[in-house]
C-alpha cells in the first residue's frame, strides 16, 4: 500500500524524492514492481517496528531502530522535509513530540484533517491526541486550525467555531465557554463565530472547527461511519432490480461524482499541528491512493510553510499577551 501510495503520488509530484524505512529485502522485492518509485527512493534498513498494539510510552522508549523513528528522526536531523506514515497513532504522536518538540507558544500537537462540507472543506482539530483540553489548548488550536485554512485550504478570511452540545453562551463546559470568551477578546485577525454544534460539521456552518481530541475523535468516526451507510444503501438499491441496474448505467457520470465526495481515500492525511516539523498521520486501513493523498498534503503543508504562519501569529499573541491587562492568554 505504501509503495504504491507513492507510485501514485509520484505522477503529480514529479520532483519529490523518498527515504523509505523497512526491511531492505522486502522494500526492494516491491520496489522491482514500481520502478518509477525505485528510481526516486533511497532504502534505509531496519527490521524494527511499532505494533498497533504497543503502548505509545513503550514505543518510545524501545522503539528507537523502528522505521518510525528512524523516518521522524530524518526529520528532526534535516535529512527530509516531513513524515507520512500509517502506523500507531499514539507512538507517532510521542516519537514526533519527543524528537520534533513544539512550536514555540504551543502546548499540545493536535490532529487536524479536512472533512467535505456542502460549502466545500472545513478543516477539524483535535482528532485525537488529547483526550482533555483545557480552555488554553482551544485557543492554541484555533489559531493553528485558523492558519492551516488561510495557508493550505486558501479561505481568505476563515470563520472558527468550537464545537459545543448547544449554541448558548451558557451551554457548555468551563474550557469550551473560556475559550469563547477569550476568542472574542483576542486582538489577532481571528474571524469568531461562536458555539456550533454537530450538524454544523456538515453543513460548513465554519471553516475551522475546534474541539477536544475526545469529542473529534467520536464525531470524524461517526461521520466515516455515516459515509460507509450511504455508500453501502445506494450500492444496494442500485442493484435491486433491472431497471435499477439500467438507471445506475445512465447515471453513472453522476455516480462517479457523487462517491467521490464520500471517498475517504480522498481526505487521507492527518496533520499533526502544532510540532516543529511536518509529520502526517495516514489511516492504516487505505490503500494506495489513500496514502497517495496523505503524501501530497505533506507536500502541500511543506511548500506553503505552514509552520512559518503558525510561529508568525504565535508571536503577534505573545506581544499581545505581555502588553495587555484585560485577559489571559495561552
């Protein structure tokens, strides 16, 4: 899946080189397959690797030969621009943190990914790396989701919302309510719309939508969850009968566009914001074009130095921060 992945991505990106991390004599058996990607890839060896089911402090603290940490720490060193992989989430969010560090301004690394809208794109964080937040965290989070929309998505002037069980003000935990309030007080070129709430997800109420990696993590599942039904239901009525076969055959140009915006191949690519380098988490259960769309939003992140905008507005906050008197800030 990975090598094919990168066969697919190498079509639209010419000019990108890959290290590949593994096994040497499994790596080069697939790469006689895919020549284009043999040509364009470097093999560094190792036989080590993180499980799925290996803790993320374990993997930290013995995984130091895994492909994984060799593949981030080729980052850290300036050896590759970024890393894409599809392996433990929790153990790539710790490797990352470990050998990358933060950004400056920024406790926390959050997931963030695009997810269709009936506007178009919104982009969504946390999606899973804390499970707690508090109203600080938000904050960071916005700001981050707010110059990922702005750099990578092209909205110009993107409308943040924290998602929330009502749109009341007085709805709401303390972290999500602080956060609010410190949102419409913040003096940064920040467009705040207020609480949204599930529904809005789909229907591009906003362009950035913060929440906790717990509340994320439940509502992306629902949301691939409820793109599976659909696909599955149409599939099923579509072939109920002749005719319908018949209807299915006249309609498939309609077809093809209508499953595209459903296909979750198509918004693999995972970002963990906020670490100070470029590290992409693709779902472990694609297949190569999947990873093909988690390789070209690395790619994309890099050439739009995301992370330069993110110091930029973390250091107008910081100003901020030390020469105001009316709210605290992260």
């Amino acid at each position: 899946m990975v090598i094919e992945g990168v066969d697919i991505a190498l079509k639209g990106l010419p000019g990108v080189d890959f290290l590949l991390f593994g096994d040497e004599s499994k790596l080069h058996e697939l790469l006689e397959e895919f020549p284009s990607v043999k040509a364009a890839s470097q093999v560094r060896h190792t036989e080590d690797v993180v499980s799925n089911e290996e803790s993320a402090g374990y993997a930290l603290r013995g995984g130091r030969n895994s492909s994984m940490r060799l593949a981030i720490n080729a980052v850290g060193n300036g050896e590759a621009d970024g890393v894409v992989s599809a392996g433990n989430t929790g153990a790539l969010m710790a490797m990352a943190k470990f050998v990358l560090k933060t950004l400056p301004g920024i406790s926390r690394p959050a997931i963030a990914a695009s997810l269709p809208t009936i506007r178009g794109e919104c982009v969504m964080l946390d999606l899973g790396a804390n499970v707690e937040c508090n109203a600080d965290n938000l904050v960071q989070f916005a700001i981050m989701g707010e110059v990922y929309s702005r750099n990578v998505m092209g909205v110009e002037q993107p409308l943040i919302g924290i998602l929330n069980v009502g749109e009341e003000d007085l709805k709401g935990n303390d972290a999500v309510k602080r956060a609010a309030t410190i949102l419409q007080e913040i003096n940064l070129p920040i467009k705040f719309y207020g609480f949204i709430e599930g529904d809005d997800i789909a229907a591009g109420t906003v362009d950035v939508i913060i929440t906790d990696g717990f509340t994320g993590n439940v509502a992306l599942k629902t949301a691939e969850g409820t793109a599976k039904l659909l696909v599955h239901f149409m599939k099923k009525a579509l072939r109920g009968s002749m005719m319908a076969r018949l209807g299915a055959l006249l309609a498939r140009p309609a077809l093809k566009s209508f499953n595209k915006h459903f296909d979750p191949r198509l918004y693999n690519g995972a970002m963990f914001l906020g670490l100070n380098g470029i590290c992409v988490k693709s779902h472990g259960g694609t297949d190569g074009l999947g990873f093909a769309n988690a390789i070209e939003v690395a790619v994309k992140l890099i050439t739009d130095d995301l992370n330069e905008g993110i110091k930029i507005d973390f250091g107008s906050l910081e100003v901020e921060r030390n020469g105001s008197r009316k709210a605290t800030f992260p």
